[in-house]
C-alpha cells in the first residue's frame, strides 16, 4: 500500500484482502496472508484496519478486523490507540452479529488493560446508555462480562452500576438472550460481591434461569454455571436457598424430555454441591430427596452410539446423565457418613412384594453400585447381609432392567465384599446368560434391547473377574457367549472375551491350545490400531500471525476459527483401552499356556513392535510388558531363546533406554520384571545386560530421566522416583540369578556383583544426601542395604563411602528415613562381619548412641535389628541396650533376629537381666506370631530361668499386658502354676 493511497482505499484493498482469507482456497489464503502481513506494516495498515472495523459489509470482516486489531494493538500508532475507544463505541452502536460483538467486547477488554480506565470511559458510558435501550441490553451486559472476566480489579468502581445492570438483565422475561447474558455477566461479578448482595441475588437468579430453560435449553444449560460460582466463591450464601436450588437441577436432570447436556449440566452442579457442602444436606429432609431425584437419571437408557458413559464422559461421545448422577453419588459418598446415605437408600431395593418399584430397585442397585467404594468398609461393617440379599433378588427380579443393574452393581461389589459375594455371583450369573444367551452358537443377543448387551457384559466380566475358583468351567461356556458379542467388533464385547480369555488359560494352562485358533484372531485385531488420516493442511493463519512479531497478544479460544479438518484416529479413544486389555490378556496366556502359542510367536511379535511406537505412553507401557512375557514365552530353561525371544528381548531393553516418557519405561522395566520372575528363566547371557538397563534407570541415563531430569512439576518427580525405585526392585533378583547361574563376580556367598553395585553408588548416595526430597533418601537408605547385603564380604571395599553416609543419615529429621538407614547399617553389618573391629564400620556404635534416645516405634525396632546383626558386638554392652528398648513394636520382621540374639546370649547371661527378658518375649509369644521352633526354644527357657528365680519371673510376667501375660501363663503354667 503506497504512502498516497487515500484511507478508503486503503481500507477496501485491507477488506478485499480478508475477503480472500475466507474463501476455500488453500494456495488463495497463503498469497493473501503474506499479502495481509505486508499491509498491516504499511503507515495506513492500522488506519486502514480501524475503517475495515467501522464499515465493512461481512459480519466476518468485522470480527477478523477486531480480531487484528487486539492482537496487533501494542504494535500501533498511539494516536489511533487513544482514538479506538470512540472508533469501538460507535461499532457497538452499529453491530447486529453475535460472533462480531464477542471480538468487539475482546477488544474493549484489551483496551482496557493497556490504557487503564481513561480508555474505558467512553466504553462504559455507552454501556450505560445501552442499558436503557432492550434492544442493546444484551450487547451491554456481554460487553461487560467479558471486560470482568479479562481486568475485573480495573472495573471495581463500577460494580453497583455492573450490578444494577445485571439485574435489569435477569427480568427481561421472554428473552433468552439477555437472560443468558445477564446470568453470564453475573457470574463473572460474584467475586467482587459480598455474601448479603450474594444472598439476596440468588432466589432472582433461580428464577432468570427456570426462565432461560424453558425458552433455550442450550444457553440454559451454559448459564448454570452460575450456580457453581456461587458455590465456589461464597457456599455459605446457597444454603439459606439450596431446596429451590436442588428442585430446579433435579427436574432438569429428571427431565427426559431435554437434552442429555443440560441433564448432565444440571448434575455438574449438583456434584459440586456435594464436594463443598455435603453436610448441609443432611438438614431439613435434602438428602432423601436428593437421592430419589437422582433415580431417573441413574436409570437413564444408555443408547448404543453411546455405550460407555464413563468414555463419553468430557470425551467426543454424548453426555451420559447416568454417569452424571453417578458422580454426584460418588461425592456424596466421599463427603457423608456411609450410614447416612444407605439409610436412605436401602429401603428402595425391596422386591414386589414389599411394594417398591421395578424403576425405584433399578435406580437403587445403580446407586449401590454409585457408592460402593465410598461405602465399602461401611458395607462389610452393617449391611452385608441386606446387600446380599438385595443383588440375588436383583438377579432374579422378573425385570430385565433390574437384572441388568444387579449386574452392574455386582461387579462393582465384587471386590468391596470378596469373599462374601462370590457365591451370589457364581450361582446366578450363569443363568444370566442362559437366559439371554439361548446357544452358544446364537450369532447376537436379541437386538432390540440394548440393556440386554450391557446386562451381558456386566455378567461376563464379573465371572472373568471371579476365576476358575469360584466359576470353574463355567468360564468356557461365558468365553463362547463373549466370542459371539465380540464378532460385532464393539469393543467393550471384545475386552471383556480378553479377560475370559485369560481367565480360561489359568483353568486349563496349556491345555487352552485348542481354543487359540479362535481367539487369536481377535486378540491380533485388538493389537491392530485404526488407519490415521492424514493430517489437515487447513489454514493456520490467524493463530500464527504474530509468531515472528514482538508484542503481539494471544488469541483467546473465542478467536480461533473453525476450518474443517479431516477426522483423525483416536489417540486416547476405545483403542487404547482394547490395545491394554489385549496386551495383558497376552501375557496372562504366555504366563498359563506359553508352549501353545509359540507357533504364533512372529505375528504376536511384530503387533507388539507397531504398539511401542503409538502415541500413548500407556499402550507403549503395556507392549513393553508384552515384549518381557513374549521374550520368554515357552521356552524352558534349558533351551537357548530363538531369534523371536532374542527380537523381544533386544526390543525391550532399547525401548526403556530410547523411550521419551515415564509411563512408558514404567511398563518396560515391568517388562524386564517379566523375565526375571517365573516362569521366565532368563538366559545367563541376558543377565549381565539386564543388569546394566537397570542401573541406567537408577542414575538416570535413560531418555526419559535425561529429558525430564530438571522439571519441577510434582507428578513427573513422583513418577520418576517410582520409576527408579521399580528398577531398584529388581536388582536383587538380578543378582540371584548371576549367582545361580555363575555370572562372573558372585558366587560364594555373593548375591550381587560389585561392578554394578559401584556404578550405582554415587548416585544412591547422592540421593541419601538430598535435603528437598526425605522420599529420595529413604529409598536410597534401603537399596543400600539390600544391595550391600547381597555383596556379602564384597561390600568391605565400599565402607570407607558408606559409613560417612549414614552417620549423616542416623541422625536425619524424617523418622522414614532413619529407619532405613539403621536397616541398611543391620545388612551391612551382618555382610562385613567383624569389619567394625577394624574400625572401617562404624554400625555398632551408630546403633547403640541411637538407642539411648530413640523412643517406642519403627525406628527403634530397626536399631535394634540393626544392632543384634553387627557381629562380634560386645555382648555386655550390648545386651542390656536391647532389653531396655524391647519389646518390638512395629516392626515385626525385626522381631525373630532379636529374639535369636537373646536366645543365643544363654541363661547366665540373662538371668541378671530377667524380668526385662521376659517382658520382651513375651507380647510374641503370647501372640503366636514368631516360628514354632523360636517359641519353644525361648519357652524352655523361660522355664529354666523361672525355676532358678522365681522372683523375677513373676515380676516380668506382671509388667505384661494382662491378656499377654494370661496366655503366657497358660504355657508355662507348670511354672507359674507351682509358684
């Protein structure tokens, strides 16, 4: 644009220009986006795009010219920025467009924050003027919102004239519009309100939005909200109108008549309701009636476009008011007493013959199944029986609906009341497929009833869930009914027939042989992920305008515009969660019928090796797991593993070094777990770099550690120490094998080798020294000790670094912490020997300065196992040390080593020191909790210590607990008996 060219034409080149940007044309938007750039840095760009604001004829010129001009706003002339006020003013004063008002009031927000309240002024007095006028009342009320919502701080002088606005807005009976708008500005206001005002606007503000509801259920549904930052800013405020409140969002969500998302909406509220306020529920007769409201919801027809409300839930399918009940149950479970809410809802499973209702037993079973990990222990404590007795009339009810939810509640239950509910389940489910399932060979359960499927697969996956020990060969009759739903391809049929699958290879092991044929072909299609479409080549130039460009502002999502994109395979969809269960049924059948499926051992390799390339960390996770099953996969100890072992195996461990993230490495050092737990049989060659693998996760020399290593955010720090710490889990093992198999470097009493154990020292110590992170150094406390007991008289070399280690750590302000030390010091010791002698370890002394101040708990039960392990100790020291800080009393592992110890210091030794011997022996004793052989070694003598002095023995056995002491008179009562 040339410096002469005069403001209207430059303004219609501008709008011929964005015209052209909006047409279809990919190779046409490029040209005239550089076009545009170029413009836009001429003198009269700015100008230019001002006039293009005030006169353009397309509503979409108008809201691309906004939208420019906010994003290129710091970039102008100050003169046009002080004149854009006035230029705004009068483009609100012309504007009809709903998408153009929005940028409109973008921009008027931007001025805002860039200029203060001198460039406001005009903007506000419009807004007063439009107030009057109801034609302009939602423009107004818009504008202001969004100037809230962007710098509200800046607007607090004006929130009575904001209020009062805001009012006139609620009464515009008729107009959804303004209604929605008014409700919407509202919210953006509560805030800066006090609870009086608060108070006072909620009884209007139900009404505005019953009104709203019955003129547009859409702009209703987005208006509720409202009555979660009502929640969220003042609770207290909801209380004085919460019947009201709860009625209006019970009959939006009953209504099933409207929309499944304004159901859920007005469920959202209600599950917000639970969080803060629960137990304002429990006043004036609520929460029964919260709990019958939420009845037909909970019974909601889940429609086959929409079979899993939990997927559809916030995802691409429909929103479920089942789910969306069940959420409100769940936050009422997490915030009430359980009694509280089953008082309620029991009385609503009686069968006919009481009178309740086939919906009402329903929607009940559905709510049981709602709150049955909020109230499990609550079940199990009081009404297991009325629980149990409601799922077998459930699945016996003459209703197939109700059967259906018994169902559902029954797999829910399973594992809060195992092992009660087991037979209910395996007495009834089978007649449950019976019953809709009349031949194995049916190609389809009867197709006009949905619920009939669903009631289907909550029976099969609880009889999966259940196993051969409660189902038997029930299991084979239930994988026949899932093959024939999974020929449909629905994928919650074929994930269920997965985990039959799995189920029926532990009943049979490697008798499942016959049944592969069958079944592989949809464990392979499980495997199999959908064709990705190409990516779209749909113009991004109004998200990257100002990419190269200092200053420039942010799109708000409100900006970006909607370009039609081809649909692209679904990354975190039905995929991914069939792709797990395939990948975990795999293994379960490697484990139970390995030798059977090494014919099929290529094909199941190469799925596996496409899914550790998918996008989800979780399904890379899940193959790397596969990848540790398959590398073992038949092969017998024996036997050297075959290339296809060989190709699982080089895979594994190159993924957990390459793989970006930690949820993946997670599944690849499972993976490796996989090998090395039976029946794995891990050859001797693969040993050493297994080994290796495992300590590059420890210091950290993998991808996803190097990538991440300095990031702050919580969740990755606590994923990568449980990473870590996985992979120091499976150290041992590692050594074990070595030494079974003569891995250079163990042997004779070395169960770890010393070349590993030093590349991972500076690091273990390391994180033994971290001030910010007590996790970090307990852990390294314990794999200290575990690894250094494994080197046997080869952690000798390795004292000098150790032993000024863990003076720091004994003295540590985390209790966690101290007590792995005093752990690893006890395994240390035990290894060494008399090392400590030579003064290069330093246990005994550490151990027995702590027990002079370490008080009752896990610590001191550590010390003292600590303690009795340094071996060559002096006994007269020691002994009295460890009569006064026994008995143990947490740390039962502790409690054979030092009862050992006392056992071996002999009668004369322990004479002198009676009634503590006995006060420490007895509570295990008494308890039964140490090996037989223990106790009646130490319970002869006690008898002969009791004989020599009478006395003494009394008075130990006095200082026990009551119930201890009787039960350990009744073993030695032919020595008490005769005293």
């Amino acid at each position: 644009m040339a410096a002469s060219v005069s403001p209207k034409m430059a303004a219609a080149t501008l709008e011929q220009l964005l015209e052209e940007l909006l047409e279809p044309d990919s190779a046409k938007i490029r040209q005239a986006s550089e076009r545009l750039r170029e413009a836009l840095m001429e003198p009269d760009g700015p100008e230019a795009l001002a006039e293009v604001l005030r006169g353009a004829e397309r509503p979409q010129i108008r809201h691309l010219a906004a939208v420019l001009l906010r994003r290129r706003l710091r970039k102008f002339p100050s003169e046009l920025i002080d004149r854009l006020p006035h230029v705004l003013v009068e483009a609100l004063e012309r504007e009809t467009d709903s998408s153009s008002r929005g940028s409109l009031a973008q921009l008027g927000a931007r001025l805002l924050l860039l200029g203060g309240l001198k460039f406001w002024e005009p903007v506000e007095k419009w807004i007063q003027e439009a107030a009057k006028d109801p034609q302009k009342m939602e423009v107004a009320l818009r504008l202001v919102g969004v100037a809230v919502g962007v710098a509200g701080p800046a607007l607090s002088g004006f929130s009575p004239a904001h209020l009062r606005l805001c009012r006139g807005g609620l009464r515009a009976r008729g107009d959804p519009k303004t209604l929605g708008a008014a409700l919407g500005t509202l919210g953006a206001l509560l805030g800066t309100l006090r609870a009086p005002i608060l108070r006072s606007l909620l009884p209007d503000v139900l009404e505005a939005l019953q009104e709203l509801l019955s003129l547009d259920e859409d702009r209703g549904a987005d208006a509720l909200e409202i009555l979660d930052e009502f929640l969220e800013v003042n609770p207290e405020s909801v209380i004085p109108h919460l019947r009201p409140l709860l009625e209006l969002c019970l009959q939006v969500a009953g209504d099933e008549c409207r929309g499944d998302g304004v159901r859920v909406r007005a469920l959202g509220t209600l599950t917000f309701l639970a969080q803060k306020r629960p137990k304002a529920l429990l006043r004036g007769g609520l929460l029964p009636l919260l709990l019958r409201g939420l009845l037909v919801p909970l019974c909601a027809q889940i429609q086959p476009e929409n079979p899993d409300p939990e997927e559809s839930w916030g995802g691409e399918g429909r929103p479920c008011p089942r789910h969306g009940a069940a959420q409100v149950l769940d936050a009422l479970a997490q915030g009430l007493p359980p009694e509280k809410l089953l008082k309620e809802l029991l009385p609503l499973l009686e069968g006919p013959a009481r009178g309740g209702s086939a919906g009402g037993r329903k929607g009940a079973l559905l709510a049981l199944t709602a709150l049955a990990r909020g109230c499990g222990p609550a079940l199990r404590r009081r009404y297991v029986g009325v629980v149990l007795g409601a799922l077998r009339a459930g699945l016996g009810d003459p209703d197939g609906a109700v059967r259906g939810a018994a169902a559902a509640a029954l797999r829910e239950l399973r594992e809060e009341l195992e092992p009660e509910v087991a037979p209910v389940a395996a007495e009834a489910l089978p007649r449950i497929l019976g019953e809709f399932w009349d031949s194995p060979n049916s190609p389809s359960p009867d197709p006009k009833s949905w619920f009939v499927l669903e009631t289907l697969l909550e029976a099969l996956e609880v009889m999966a869930a259940l196993g051969p020990a409660q189902v038997g060969e029930g299991l084979l009759e239930a994988l026949q009914v899932g093959l024939g739903l999974a020929e449909s391809g629905d994928s919650d049929a074929t994930r269920v027939t997965l985990a039959l699958l799995a189920a029926v290879s532990e009943l049979l092991g490697e008798g499942t042989a016959p049944l592969l044929p069958r079944v592989l072909p949809l464990l392979q299609g499980a495997l199999r992920p959908p064709p990705a479409l190409p990516p779209s080549d749909a113009p991004d130039w109004l998200l990257g305008f100002h990419d190269d460009e200092e200053g420039a502002e942010p799109m708000e999502e409100d900006d970006v515009i909607e370009w039609a994109e081809p649909e692209q395979a679904e990354v975190g969809g039905a995929f991914s969660g069939l792709a797990e269960a395939a990948l975990g049924a795999l293994g379960e059948l490697v484990e139970n019928c390995g030798s059977a499926l090494l014919p099929h051992l290529e094909p199941l390799l190469a799925a596996i090796l496409d899914l550790t390339q998918f996008p989800q960390c979780r399904v890379r996770g899940a193959a790397y797991e596969a990848l540790g099953s398959l590398s073992c996969c038949g092969r017998a100890p024996q036997t050297g593993p075959s290339p296809a072992h060989q190709g699982a195996f080089r895979a594994l461990l190159e993924g957990l070094r390459a793989e970006p993230e930690v949820g993946g490495a997670l599944g690849a050092v499972g993976g490796v777990g996989r090998i090395l737990q039976p029946p794995g049989h891990a050859p001797p060659e693969w040993l050493e770099p297994i080994g290796r693998a495992l300590c590059d996760v420890i210091v950290g020399q993998i991808a996803c550690l190097r990538a991440n290593g300095d990031g702050d955010d919580e969740e990755e720090t606590s994923q990568r120490s449980e990473l870590r710490e996985t992979a120091s889990d499976w150290l041992p093992e590692v050594g074990v094998a070595m030494s079974r198999v003569g891995v250079a470097g163990t042997g004779r009493g070395v169960s770890f080798p010393p070349r590993l154990f030093r590349r991972i020292l500076p690091s273990l110590l390391a994180a033994l020294a971290d001030p910010a992170h007590p996790g970090a150094r307990s852990w390294a406390g314990a794999v200290i000790g575990q690894l250094g007991h494994a080197l046997g008289a080869e952690a000798t070399p390795f004292l000098p670094d150790l032993g000024p280690a863990f003076r720091l750590a004994v003295g540590d302000a985390d209790p966690e912490v101290r007590a792995n030390a005093f752990y690893a010091i006890g395994r240390i010791g035990e290894a060494v020997g008399h090392a400590h002698q030579e003064g290069a370890w330093p246990g005994a002394e550490l151990c027995c300065h702590a027990l002079r101040g370490e008080g009752p708990g896990r610590v001191r039960d550590n010390i003292l196992g600590a303690l009795v392990r340094q071996r060559g100790a002096p006994l007269p020291q020691v002994l009295p040390l460890v009569l006064g800080a026994l008995p143990i009393s947490e740390d039962f592992e502790e409690e054979e080593p030092v009862l050992k110890f006392l056992l071996g210091a002999g009668p004369d030794m322990l004479l002198p020191h009676l009634p503590k011997f006995v006060g420490a022996v007895g509570p295990g004793l008494a308890l039964q909790r140490l090996p037989p052989e223990l106790s009646q070694s130490l319970l002869a003598l006690l008898r002969q210590m009791g004989g020599a002095d009478p006395r003494h023995f009394r008075e130990g056995v006095a200082s026990l607990d009551p119930a201890h002491a009787a039960i350990l008179g009744r073993m030695l009562d032919d020595v008490i008996g005769g005293q």
